[in-house]
C-alpha cells in the first residue's frame, strides 16, 4: 500500500506542474500469482522519460524464494520504457545481490485511446533462478491496468 501511496504522491505532484511539461504513469495489478504497483512522473518535454520511476512486488506462489516474495524497485531497475499517446511498456529488472543466482523480470504492456484515463494490458513476470545448479525460469501472466496522466 506504502508504494502506491508514494506513486500517487508522485504523480499528485506531477499533476501540480505545468500540463505541458509531466504528466504520470501508473500501473497496478492484483491475482491470485502476484501483486504490485509501478510508476512514474512522466516528462513530456524528455520524449515521455519516465524518471523518479519506483514501485513493489509480492509473489504470492508458495514456491517462490523468500527474498522473492516481496520485491521493491528504484529507478535502476526500470530497464526499459516506452510511452506514447497510444502504448505503454515498462520492463522491470531485479537480480538476486547473493547466491545461487536469480532474477525476476517484470514486463507490462498497455494501450489507451490519448484522452483515456485509463489503459488496459498484460503483465509478464518472468522468475529465474538456479535449482540444482541447473538455471531454471518460470513465467506468470496475467491482466493490467494502468492510470494515465498528461
């Protein structure tokens, strides 16, 4: 709740500036595999640059490791972006500081009509990790919302 509260306090902020110049991003999900929030102000006079970008992840699958299940991001890991009028895509990279290796890759992709608040799309998390010694991955889909500003 803590990181959707500051990703609204970011955006509340952004939305205080001049139209022109930011607007936000936000984007939620919540099943039965995962929850998490992700965002951004958004500079319009960068190209759509998403910067003070953070959020967090929990994994709720029993398998998951414990250093897995809940997750908080920073701008470093925001790998890529892509925002326009029409899409959105955000991929989100975490790898385990510590033995044995693993990674955990967030990818969100969403469309909206320009004047829509809202756009609707897929997330993809991706989980990496070596059982084993054998790196082995796993994947969790599933749906998207994602509120847009400016």
């Amino acid at each position: 709740m803590v990181p959707r509260l500051a990703c609204l306090a970011f955006l509340a902020l952004a939305a205080a500036a001049p139209a022109h110049a930011t607007g936000g991003v936000s984007c939620e999900a919540e099943d039965r595999s995962a929850k998490f929030t992700i965002g951004s102000p958004v500079g319009r006079s960068t190209g759509g640059a998403l910067f003070q970008f953070e959020g967090a992840l929990e994994l709720k699958g029993r398998d998951v490791a414990e250093d897995f299940r809940k997750l908080s991001f920073a701008k470093e890991n925001l790998t890529q972006s892509w925002f326009d009028a029409r899409e959105l895509r955000m991929r989100v990279y975490h790898e385990r500081a510590g033995e044995p290796h693993g990674t955990v890759e967030l990818t969100v992709e969403a469309r909206g009509n320009p004047e829509a608040e809202t756009w609707r799309g897929r997330y993809t998390i991706r989980l990496g990790e070596v059982v084993n010694g054998e790196f082995r991955t796993r994947q969790l889909n599933g749906r998207v919302s994602c509120s847009v500003e400016g």
